[in-house]
C-alpha cells in the first residue's frame, strides 16, 4: 500500500528483515524511483528482476513503474529477450522508446508494431517511428473519439502553436464556466491558448488570466485579449509566486458555477468545456469531471514522459463545482510545483470515485516545451535532486492526508490567508513561497475587465 501511494522513503525506511518477494519488488522500486543506484547499478537490478520466474507475477509492476527512468536497460533486457516483445505493453514501451533515438526507422519493422492494439496509441507510435505528426495524424485521432476535426497554419513540424480551432455550433447556456489560466513569460504561447478558449462550443465563459510577474510581452497579449473579448480577464501579480499561488488568487475573482484551469502552453479542443461541463449539468450527483491530453513535442511528435502509452490523464483538467469544493475540501496548496496531484487525490479522497467522472477523450493538445515547470532545471522532472523534491513532496501530502483520516477527518485545503499564518504540513523549503510576496500580490494586484 505504501509504495502504491507513493511512499518510497517509507518503504526504504520499513524494510522487512525477512523479505517476501513482493517486499523485495516494492524495495527495489522504491530504491529506482529515488535514483539511490547509478546507471550501471540498476542495469543489474532490472536483469536480475526481469530474470527471477519467480517475482514474475510483479514484472509487469516493475516494469510499468521504472521503465521511463531506466529505458536503455529495459530495451536491452527486451532485445536480449526477445519473447517479452510479444507482450502488447512491453511491445509499445520498446517501440516508443526506439522512437526517441536516432534512425529509429532502421531499427524495427511492421510486424513488431502489428502486435500492438488497434487504438490511438499505436497510431501515434506509427506516426513517431515515421515521419513524425502531421495535422491528418492528429485529426484521425480526434475524429476517432467523435470530435471535431483541428485546422492548421504554418510549416511542419507540427505543434501546439500550429493549430487552429474550427467550431461547428455554439451553446449558449446560462452555467458559466470559470477558466483560470496562469501566465509567465508565455508570450510564445499564451495568443494559441487564448484563442482556443474563445472558440470554445461552449460560450458561457469567464477566462481569467493571472499575469505572474512575466518580464516578456505577456502582460501586452492579455491587455489584447482582454479589450477584445469582455469574457477575459487580466489579474497582474507584480511579483512572482508560482502557478498555484496564481491559481488560487484567481479563483477568488471567479464567479462561474464550475471552475477549471488550462495551462498557457495548451491547446483546448473546442469541444473541451462541452464535454466536461455537460456531464455536471445532467447528472446533479456527479462533483468533477476530467479528461485526457496528447501531448506534442517541439518537432511535432507524440510525447510520454512514461514513453507509452501517450493518452493520458491531463492533471489541469478536473473542472468541478466551484463554490461546493471551496467550501467543503478548498483548492490549492501554496507550493511551487505538484499542488494538483495533491489536490486531484484530495477530490478523489473527499467525493469518491463514483462522483467524478472521467472523459476519456482527448480534450487537450498540450505542449512539451524544455523551459516548462514540468522540465525546468529548479522544478523539473529530468534534475535529480528536483525530481528527488517532487517525490518528497509527493509522500509529504500523502502522510497528511493519512493523518487527517486517522483523526477521523477529511483533509481539507485552507485558504491563501490562513495557508500564509499557519502552514498546512512541512515541506522542502525550495517548494515554499514566501509568504510576504502572497501578501504583496493580494494588496497590490491590478485588474483589468472590459465593462458590460
């Protein structure tokens, strides 16, 4: 259980002195995803794993769990033992990650992609192992899914600032929809992000756009927006304090029945907001929806961190009752990175699953950029000791939320002004916002709205 929530120092720190073989793979994973063995020493782990018949029934765990932080290990086990390619999940990691390296054209052959399912997933390994997406690849996907076609501009190689919305019908309902999106230095971006919001099918929107101090043309392109189109908002935070901190100071200038986020490197499907918000409206038990993304790198192909598969949950999705989660488990925590894991598992922890419903569909192209919060040096995945917080981050949330159950008590989020006197658990310093800089923006911040 511990290590299924994330708790690898826990698991680290519990070890059992006389080992079950599960213990020993839950050890071994928790010792992977902290990076305590150099390369070389986890190549032998992974054999020596991938070779026991008998840890065979938690291969595809430890298979499913380290691949993306071992993947040279894992394609040499695979090509030294060639009857784990027959297996459809073993199969698209190899491929996927044939993929990223180069003339990965001459290093496979149809028959190994003909074993994998016939489903979005294996059309976008085709699309990689060749000659990368164009916008027939990514309409094919869509209108797999029953949605509507994307148009584009520009040259190849395709990617999210290529692409255009083309909305066939619009709604007009009276349920407003509250968007936050937060914004720095995303004047490469946010124009793409922008547009696709306004041509949403669904137009009762309220987009606030939170400024988090950019230094580039950020603020200019909202004051655009902004003039354009009176559903947009612009909040101008004059110091920086992170996209959660942003988030959480936009919501309370938002009025919408439901609330959502988009990042600012993202592209909405115009049927996005239709899909999420439709469910809600018919179905009064339901608190949340989500939906799933595809993502694009900057040469135009299909991105996992994971390698496979590339449809996947998009973490800024869930749109849900605004006033009702507020109020009953709050928003987000005041960190710099990973507020939403924690809020999503809080949402799934207070309302169950029964009452959140997942839209599996590709409702999001987003983008995978070097410089994102996701890959930046400071907070990124692809530094060790970042990675290594992210973890710790990860566990600190957890235990709190463990905590509170055990006291008989849901976990709920208080808000900026009580997060600002009393911190809700411990956490790495470098994640921590300074508190002063929260006070300065809630005193200090400009608005800007068009009037009625």
């Amino acid at each position: 259980m511990a290590m299924r929530l994330g708790l690898y120092q826990t698991v680290l720190s519990k070890r059992s002195v006389f080992a079950t073989p599960k213990s020993q793979v839950v050890h071994l994973i928790s010792t992977l995803k902290r990076q305590e063995l150099n390369e070389g020493q986890a190549h032998v782990v992974i054999f020596e794993v991938l070779g026991k018949q008998k840890l065979a029934k938690y291969h595809r765990e430890f298979v499913k769990e380290t691949f993306y932080l071992y993947p040279i290990a894992f394609a040499d086990y695979f090509e030294r033992h060639p009857k784990w390619l027959s297996d459809p999940d073993y199969n698209g990691l190899y491929l996927s990650y044939l993929s990223t390296q180069p003339k990965a054209g001459e290093s496979w052959n149809v028959s190994q992609l003909l074993q994998l399912p016939q489903d979005v997933n294996r059309f976008c390994l085709e699309s990689n192992l060749k000659s990368g997406t164009d916008i027939s690849t990514l309409n094919q996907v869509l209108i797999s899914h029953r949605l509507v076609a994307l148009s584009v501009s520009g040259a190849q190689p395709l990617t999210v600032s290529h692409l255009q919305a083309n909305t066939p019908y619009q709604y007009k309902q009276a349920q407003t929809v509250s968007v936050l999106v937060t914004a720095y230095n995303a004047r490469n971006t946010l124009s793409i992000c922008l547009q696709s919001l306004l041509k949403q099918t669904w137009q009762s929107l309220e987009i606030i756009v939170i400024d988090d101090a950019s230094t580039d043309d950020t603020a200019k392109i909202i004051h655009t927006f902004a003039k354009q189109d009176k559903r947009i908002t612009g909040i101008y935070l004059p110091k920086n304090v992170g996209t959660f901190v942003a988030k959480s100071i936009g919501a309370g200038f938002a009025t919408g029945e439901f609330l959502t986020c988009q990042d600012s490197d993202d592209f909405a499907h115009p049927q996005k907001i239709e899909r999420q918000v439709l469910p809600l409206i018919d179905r009064p038990e339901l608190i949340a929806t989500t939906s799933q993304w595809l993502r694009l790198d900057e040469c135009g192909r299909f991105y996992a961190r994971q390698y496979y598969p590339f449809l996947r949950q998009n973490p800024a999705s869930p749109l849900f009752r605004r006033e009702r989660v507020e109020q009953e488990i709050g928003l987000w925590h005041l960190v710099r990175t990973g507020a939403d894991s924690e809020f999503w598992h809080r949402l799934k922890l207070y309302y169950g699953d029964d009452r959140i419903m997942a839209i599996k569909e590709p409702l999001t192209v987003a983008s995978h950029r070097a410089d994102s919060l996701m890959n930046a040096g400071d907070f990124g995945v692809h530094d060790k000791a970042s990675a290594l917080r992210r973890l710790d981050y990860w566990e600190a949330w957890n235990l709190w939320h463990i905590a509170c159950l055990s006291k008989k008590r849901q976990p709920a989020m208080p808000s900026i002004s009580e997060q600002i006197i009393n911190p809700v658990f411990e956490v790495d310093e470098r994640l921590l916002v300074n508190p002063d800089d929260i006070r300065y923006n809630l005193e200090n911040l400009t608005i800007e709205k068009q009037d009625d």
